[in-house]
C-alpha cells in the first residue's frame, strides 16, 4: 500500500483541469459550459488545499475564496444566461453572436 | 477511491446530453471532492463545499436548466465544431501534467505540518479576520455586485 502524497491529489485535479478545458471549448451548451468552469475552479480548490498540508492554513483560506468567487460567477453567469435565452430562445455557445457586426 | 469517483463523473458532466444528467454527475463530483478534503484535514473546507456548492450553486444550476430546458437542445449535436482545438489544447496540457508528474517530486516538500484537526475551523476563522482581512472585506463587497447583477439581468425588461 503506498502512502498517498501530495503529489496523488495534483494528478487528481490535473485530471479534472483537463475535462473542464475539454468541456468548456468542446460543448455547446452555455450550462454545461458554466458546470466545467466550475470543474476547473474545484481543481484549483484541490490543489490549493493539498498545498496547505504542507505550507500551513493559508491554501484553505484561499481555497474559501475561490468557491466564494465560483458563487458569485454561477450567479452572475447564469443570470446572463436567462437574459439571453429570453431575446434568442437559445442556449448554443455558437448562436450568441450579439456583439458582433 | 474518492478519486476515482471524482474523475469518472466528471467525465460524465461533459459527455452527457442531457443537462439534468450532467448537473447530477457535478454533485457526485463535489462530493466527492468534500470527501477528498476531509482526507486532507481541512474539515472546514469540506464542510463548505457541501454547503455551498452542492446546496447553494447546484440548485441554481438546476432550476435554471429546469427554466431553459429545451427539447430541441436534446436532439441537436451536442459538440461544436472545435474539438480539433479541444483535443490539441487537452494534450498540451496533459503533457504538461505528466511532466510535474514524473519530475516534479523533487519540487514538493516532504515534511507534512501537523496541525490538529479540531481547532481547524477557529484556526480558518482567526485566519479569515486577522492576516486575510482586507480580502474577506473585498470578497463581500464582489457578492453584494454579484447579487445586483444577478437580479438586475434576471430583471423581466433590460
């Protein structure tokens, strides 16, 4: 049984930085690309706290105000999202195109 | 274990079709990622994911797809026509992982501070209001601007 070290938990959230990217430029759909962003934020988050078993509290106190910003962006995100979908009746990434000219 | 579970639906929120399904896999992965806070002594942390994540923003993801949802959304493709991108920018960073990973040891610390997990949460809090005061006050003043935009672009007319 190996002991599990801090470098396990970076794999772990290399993987899911990696499937959030993927999601985030891959699908169509604004919620699923808000959900991978959110992806991202958590691995930032794993990250943070795995660093913070080594280094003392601070990686925890970051880590709380990086999910304090993933709230406010998934508020304001989505509050974008209703907005939009109310002019296009549409949720596709490729159709919002209303700045461009 | 956790981690397994944590990767496997998060290949899940991004392969679904269906949003509903995607949302459920996300709540799987947060949990599962509490699960690998509480390995990591940070019982705080963990406890604030759960509460805030998986109570707080997934809701808001789901009665947003339940405001949104659309049948014709189900039958479209579901990937755009970047996944050359996708896949370029995926392997760039993999490769970047795998090289922390195999040379990367030498960069981590091995000794481990010891701290008690009992007095995490008071130690988080006296953190918050002593060192982080400054970042605390401006992390309120973004939720009080993320609250009035949120309201103001949910408003009926813009």
């Amino acid at each position: 049984m190996v002991p599990i070290t801090t470098l396990h938990y970076l794999v772990v959230a290399a993987a899911l930085f990696v499937l959030g990217v993927i999601g985030v430029l891959t699908r169509r759909n604004v919620v699923i690309v808000l959900m991978s962003v959110e992806l991202i934020l958590n691995a930032v988050n794993l990250n943070l706290v795995a660093f913070s078993r080594l280094w003392g509290l601070h990686g925890q106190v970051f880590a709380i105000f990086v999910i304090t910003d993933a709230a406010a962006e998934a508020a304001v995100g989505l509050g974008i999202l209703i907005a939009f979908f109310r002019n296009k009746e549409t949720v596709n990434v490729d159709e919002v195109d209303l700045l461009k000219w | 274990m956790l981690s397994g579970l944590a990767i496997l639906s998060g290949v899940l929120v991004i392969t679904r079709k269906n949003p509903v399904h995607s949302a459920l896999a996300l709540i799987l992965t947060l949990l599962s990622f509490a699960g690998l806070y509480l390995m990591l002594y940070a019982p705080f942390v963990a406890g604030v994911q759960i509460i805030l994540y998986v109570g707080g923003i997934m809701v808001l993801f789901l009665f947003v797809i339940m405001l949104v949802n659309l049948e014709r959304s189900q039958k479209e493709k579901s990937f755009n026509q970047q996944w050359i991108a996708g896949v370029l920018a995926a392997i760039c960073l993999g490769a970047l992982f795998i090289s922390i990973y195999t040379r990367g040891s030498s960069l981590v610390l091995r000794s481990e501070v010891q701290f008690s997990e009992l007095t995490n949460t008071q130690d988080v809090g006296q953190m918050l209001y002593s060192n982080y005061l400054l970042p605390f006050e401006i992390a309120s003043l973004l939720l009080l601007v993320a609250i009035v935009g949120a309201v103001v672009m949910a408003k009926k007319r813009i």
